[in-house]
C-alpha cells in the first residue's frame, strides 16, 4: 500500500512546477497550460483522498473541477485570440497597455 | 512492493513531464509533454480505483482542451517563438520563490491527520459499479452545485463567441 503522503507530495511537488511556470515563462499560452497543471495537481491529491478516505466526495469535486478548468481553458484562449487579432502578441512583456 | 515501483515510476515521469512541459522553446512540444502527461494522470487515477475519472481524464482533458490549445498555437507566429527569450529576466526570483512554497507544504504535510472514513469501500464500490456509485453522489447530494457547473459551461459558451467574434 503506497502510503497517502505520497501522493499529497507528488500533487505539492507537481503544484509547484506549474506555480513557477506561470511566473517565469513569458507565452502566454504556456502560462495558461500552468494553471491546467496546477488544476490537474490538485485532482491527484483530491483522488487520494477520496480513495484513503472511502468516500465518493472527492471524485466528484474533481469533477466540478475539470467542469471549470474546461470553461477557464475555452475563456482564456478566447481572451488569447481577441489579443493576437488586436495586437499580434503573445508574450508578457508586450502588452504594456497598462503600464502595469 | 510492485505498487510502490508503480507509483515511483508515475511520479518521476510525471514530474520530468510537467518540468519538460513548462521548460520547451516550441509550445507544441509542450502540448504533447502534456499529452503524455494527462495519460499518466489517467494512469495514476486508475491506481486509486477512479476509473470514471481516468476515462473523463482522457476524454476531456486530452482530447477536448489540449485540441484547444494546439488550434490556437496553429494561430500565432512560431518563427519568432522559437528565437524569442524564453523566461522573463527574474527567473530565479520565481523559482526560489515556488521551492520556498514547497518547502513550506512539505513541512505542513508531517501534520496531516485524515477524518474518519466514509461509506464507500472498494468493495462497497465493486458492488455497484464506480460510475453508478459517482452518479449517484453527483445527482443527490451534489445536484445544486451540477447546475452551477452547467451555468458555468454555459457562460463560457456565450463568453468565448463573444471575446472571439469580430467588432462590428
């Protein structure tokens, strides 16, 4: 039996690469696949838990994730396509608009 | 013994995919890093006894929203991708900062003590079928939330025609 810990490492551990992955990289695509990796991150530990747990809960709370990261994905890209017809940019530092 | 080469072999790819995935030049290799990778999540889910969700895992994740993102990179210009920086300049910033969070769960995760267990053993589950046993969780407990979720779904419909349409 792997033992729960386990999995709640490789579900920090896997948090973490998409963490810093939304911070350094500068596509905005890739910076979008992140937070699917950090979604997908948080699946495996809400699995794990369900399955150590004996209880059904947490599968479905994956469910309702994958519902949202599905209609973040559609949202996001939409907001990627809108942004490359308008300025034909996909890295960080060219969309200085805002001065931010 | 085997179950835990199991899970060590998942882990390390799994974590060598999401570092490939967040590190490639050329953001169709990171897509198909990701493919492999949702595969093995799959994978991993069908360790835990969460078949409904492996086949949901592959479905949805592996052939609905990386098809997404590859249509969109088909629309933008990966000549000068592939000769841009890749990172912004305070890299190290980010990375020492992502160890440090790390760092900070690996250290809270010594404390973790798990609630009494539910209802729903692996036999009670076999019983009646995983998906059975999901569905009806889904659809009595949970069914106000799943109307949420369909909201939800529906707004990004209307909001991705809206965002992607042209002016005019």
């Amino acid at each position: 039996m792997v033992p729960l810990e386990w999995y709640i490492g490789l579900s920090a551990v896997i948090f973490i690469i998409g963490v810093a992955g939304f911070m350094i990289r500068k596509n905005i695509i890739i910076m979008l696949m992140s937070i699917e990796l950090m979604l997908n991150a948080v699946n495996i530990s809400l699995v794990a838990f369900s399955h150590y747990l004996q209880d059904l809960r947490g599968q479905v709370m994956v469910f309702f994730i994958i519902t949202v990261a599905a209609a973040e994905a559609a949202i996001g890209l939409a907001i990627l396509v809108s942004l490359f017809k308008n300025k034909a940019a996909v890295h960080t530092d060219e969309i200085i608009e805002m001065k931010g | 013994m085997l179950p835990k080469l199991f899970f060590g072999y998942f882990a390390i790819v799994m974590i060598a995919l999401s570092l490939a995935v967040i590190t490639r030049r050329n953001p169709v290799h990171s897509v198909l890093w990701m493919l492999v990778l949702f595969f093995h999540i799959a994978g991993l889910y069908l360790f835990l006894n969460a078949e409904f969700l492996a086949a949901v895992q592959i479905i949805l994740y592996a052939g609905a929203i990386l098809v997404l993102f590859l249509f969109v990179i088909m629309m933008f210009n990966l000549k000068e991708e592939l000769t841009a920086e890749r990172f912004i300049g305070e890299w190290p910033i980010g990375v020492a900062l992502g160890i440090s969070i790390l760092m900070l769960m690996f250290f809270s995760m010594s404390k973790i003590t798990t609630g009494p267990p539910g209802q729903y053993t692996i036999e009670a589950i076999k019983a009646e079928t995983h998906t059975k046993a999901i569905g009806k969780v889904l659809y009595t407990e949970y069914l106000f939330p799943f109307e949420i979720a369909s909201l939800i779904l529906l707004i990004a419909i209307v909001g991705a025609i809206v965002l992607a349409k042209k002016r005019g």
